[in-house]
C-alpha cells in the first residue's frame, strides 16, 4: 500500500475523534455511507473525513506510524519497513532487518525535503556486498575487539575476526545488522520498539543476551534512539547505530563542505590497528580537533593512517546524563543535525572507503560522501580496564540513550 495512502488511515483516526464519529477503514464502504445516503448531517459529516482521507493522501504532514513490505531475504524472511512521520513533515523509517534506519527525510532552509541517510530501496540491496553497515542497529559489541580476544570471569572467549586481526562490529553470519528483529508499533508515542534474543554462543559471544531498541520520533523533529539488553551470563554489550549522513541528500557527492563541532577534548589514541592504546590523548594541535566548528574536510588529508576520520572521541561531560556530542551543518541547505547521547564516546567515521555502485534510486555513493556519528563505549573496552564498564552481569541492565535532532539555520 501506498505511503501516503496508509498514513491517511491515521488522518481518518484523528479526524473522526473531531467529528465524534467512528468511520469505517475500507475506502469503499465509506464511500457508499456517503453517497447513498446523501444530504444527511452522518453524511456531511463522512463527506468531510473523506477529503480530509484524500488530501492527507499527498500530504506528509501527518503524524503516525505505518508499515510497508521492504522485500524477502535470501533466507526467506519477510522484511517490514516501518515509517514514522511526525506533524512538521519529518519522516524516519526502520526495517526489521538489523533493525536498521532506511530514511530519515527533513526539510531545509527553504521547505526543500532530502532524505539525508544514505541506504537502498529494499533488502536486497542491505544484503549485498556493499553495504558497509548503513544505518544499522551494531553489536553485540560495536567497534574492534583486538584479536577478537577477551577473558570474562576466568574463562577466554574467541570471537570472530572481520576487521584485519581484529573483530568488527559483532560478527560475521549472525551479528545484530543481519538477524530478523521483532517489531511492534507504538502509535501513542509515535514510535517502534524492536526486540532480539541472541542466543548463548552467538558469535562466539556468551549469554542469552534479550536486546530492545526503541525508535520515537518526536514533534521537535528528534529522532530518539533507546537500547537495553539483560543477560543470563557475564558478556560485553556495547550498541550503537550505524547511519550514514550526507545533509545535503543521500547521492550528494561529498561532505567536505559541512560544518561540525564535536564536544570533546581528547580521543582515545590508537596503534596500526586502530585498537586504543589506552591513552586518553589531547585533540589540541590535531586534525582531530573539532571544538570550534569546523569544515569536515579542512584537514582531512593529514590522516594518512585511516585516509579520513575513523576516531573515537570522549565526550566532555559534569556527570552522567544525555549531552550535547556533535553538531553538524549544512550551510546550502541550511539543515542542522545534533546529536546528544549519554555515552562516553563518540565515533566520527567519514566513509573514507566507501564505494557503492548504486544505493537509493541507483545513485552511486563514492569516498567521504557522508560521516557517521556513532555514539558508544570506547573500542576495545572489554580489554582495558581503565575504559568504562563493558561486561554486564544477570540482574545487571545495559542502557543506551541517543538523540539526532534536526533543524534548520
């Protein structure tokens, strides 16, 4: 069914409560209480929600949630698109597959609506070799793993190695990007919440781990994204999403030209293989530093080791809570993302070596043509004491709150 056909049934909902009349969700039949009973105040009053129904048909400014078919897997799994839309017009969508954002579309200085996430049309494209985690629910743990190695409570666990000699973002065949999630719509709170149970041993991970991840769109054009996850025995948990953003439309060349400033002033230093030393080091003096707002791509050069950003910030922060990390814009269009999360950490990646033949509408996605935002546990924290805590215990809950808010300057 059509987008703005489906989400005018959410118009009929809200427009019946106006006229104090339940109507029926078949368009026939609401057309026929209509015109067979012509001049009556039941009919006027149909005769109203019916065009309310037809014009909210090719109007996005509608709150509510609806689904879609988003294709098969090669497996055989029906995949659901769910599309939040709020009263200002944003729209969000996420798939059943990996839990994954597939749009999020926001107007710009002059009304002017782009889909500012980079992606494809439906699931195949998510599971083709090109798909370097686009807009994915990450885990179990998010980032490298060094060695794919790690010792919890005495006992060593090995874990798949993706990334070089290091383990990458959960795994290989049943990471949290490639399993079916559960998805139930949450209409009242204009959300969805999205449940997984990774069994003990999956991916070489311990512990029947029960994961939920809540997306909400809210009026004030905020994408919420909220993560928990319990377990039966001591395992590493650390999420994260893994969106690619161009604000300037997904299919947009480069983001060289964006602004951002990120709150933090130190990452967290690495050796060759991109695993933290353990040093928390100053971004003073670096091209990492991003406390005054900054082109994306000033001193992107001077990065040979990574070829772009590829980091991992500690967010300034008093105490525990949600905080502004980033802010990112776009001078263009005028479009404005920031993001506040309570992590400890913020991973800025800039696609440095993306090569997608064809996402959305077959538009190629080369190099640096988007950056990630990925809020987190610092990489490799299951190995380094000093980092903050990473092993969840039974009775123990991990809790993760994220925030991309949009706007416009």
């Amino acid at each position: 069914m059509p987008l703005g056909y489906s989400r005018a049934y959410g118009a009929i909902r809200y427009y019946e409560t106006l006229v104090d009349l339940p109507l029926p969700r078949d368009l026939g039949v609401l057309c026929g209480k209509i015109f067979f009973n012509p001049g009556s105040e039941l009919s006027m009053k149909r005769l109203i929600c019916l065009l309310a129904f037809i014009l909210t048909c090719f109007d996005s400014g509608v709150a509510g949630v609806v689904s879609a078919d988003f294709g098969v897997t090669k497996n055989g799994d029906k995949v659901v698109e769910y599309t939040l839309t709020n009263s200002k017009g944003m729209e969000v969508g996420v798939m059943t597959r990996g839990a994954t954002l597939t749009k999020i579309i926001v107007p710009g200085r002059d009304g002017t609506k782009a889909d500012v996430l980079l992606g494809f049309d439906d699931v195949t494209g998510f599971e083709g070799p090109h798909n370097p985690y686009f807009g994915c629910t990450t885990g179990r743990v998010a980032n490298r793993i060094a060695f794919g190695k790690f010792t919890i409570e005495g006992v060593e666990y090995q874990v798949p190695v993706n990334n070089g000699k290091n383990a990458l973002h959960g795994g290989l065949k049943r990471s949290l990007d490639k399993v079916i999630w559960k998805a139930t719509p949450l209409e009242a709170e204009n959300a969805v919440r999205f449940t997984f149970t990774s069994p003990d041993g999956e991916e070489g991970y311990p512990g029947n781990v029960a994961f939920v991840v809540t997306f909400t769109l809210t009026e004030k054009n905020e994408l919420k994204i909220d993560y928990t996850a319990t377990t039966d025995k001591a395992t590493p948990i650390n999420l994260t999403n893994h969106s690619y953003f161009n604000l300037a439309g997904e299919g947009a060349k480069s983001v060289a030209d964006q602004i951002m400033m990120i709150n933090a002033d130190r990452f967290t230093a690495v050796d060759e293989g991109l695993i933290p030393t353990g040093e928390l080091a100053s971004v003073a003096g670096t091209p990492l530093d991003f406390r005054q707002p900054t082109p994306i791509g000033d001193r992107i050069e001077q990065l040979p080791q990574t070829g772009g950003y590829d980091h991992n910030y500690v967010i300034n922060r008093q105490g525990p809570g949600v905080v502004l990390a980033a802010r990112v814009v776009d001078t263009k269009s005028g479009r404005v993302m920031e993001c506040y999360t309570d992590q400890p950490g913020i991973q800025l990646y800039t696609a440095n070596g993306m090569t997608v033949p064809a996402g959305k509408g077959g538009k190629p996605y080369g190099k640096k043509s988007a950056f990630c935002l990925e809020t987190q546990n610092y990489p490799n924290a299951v190995n380094t004491p000093s980092f903050p805590k990473s092993v969840f215990k039974p009775g123990e809950t991990y809790e993760h709150h994220t925030v991309y808010a949009f706007s416009v300057e």
